[in-house]
C-alpha cells in the first residue's frame, strides 16, 4: 500500500474499512493457494497483501478504541454536571 493510499483508507469511516477486509483475506487466500501449486513467482506480493490487512485492521481497531474513549468522556461530563449542581442545591438550602 502506498502512502497516499494509506491516507486514504484513514479517511474511511469504520463500516468501509469493514468492507475492504473480507475481499483482502479472500485475496489472501488464493495467492497463498496460487503459490502452493507453483502458479505465483513473486511470493513477495503475499506478504505485501498480508501487511496491508494489518494496517486496516489496526485503523478498525483505533476507531474503535477512539469510538469507546469518546463514550467515556461524554459519560463522565455528564456525571461531573450533576453532582457539582446538585452540591449547590445543598448550599443554598
């Protein structure tokens, strides 16, 4: 993967990215099967094709993490609004 291709794909959102594992593993495995029946020469091409799936999969797996740290810090604003409102209630009483 080239270098503006991987900009790119950091460009996608998690549901594309989903969408370009399945055809990538299924290439994966014909290569694989092409180079046990002596059909490939260049056995380079698997391993390229194999780190390319590495990084997509890294990217759906940062989004992902990112997608659960937002929820958490939304979580906690809200929790930190309450309990600091409710802490000037009692002052007052």
């Amino acid at each position: 993967m080239k270098k503006n291709e991987f900009v790119e794909i950091k460009g996608l959102d998690l549901e594309q990215l989903k969408l370009k594992v399945k055809p990538l593993r299924e290439g994966i495995a014909a290569l694989v099967l092409d180079k046990n029946m002596k059909k490939l020469k260049d056995v380079k091409v698997i391993a390229k094709k194999k780190k390319d799936l590495a990084q997509i999969l890294t990217m759906i797996r940062q989004k992902e993490l990112l997608a659960q740290l937002e929820s958490k810090a939304e979580s906690k604003t809200e929790t930190k609004k309450v309990t600091t409102g409710s802490k000037v209630e009692k002052e007052k009483k």
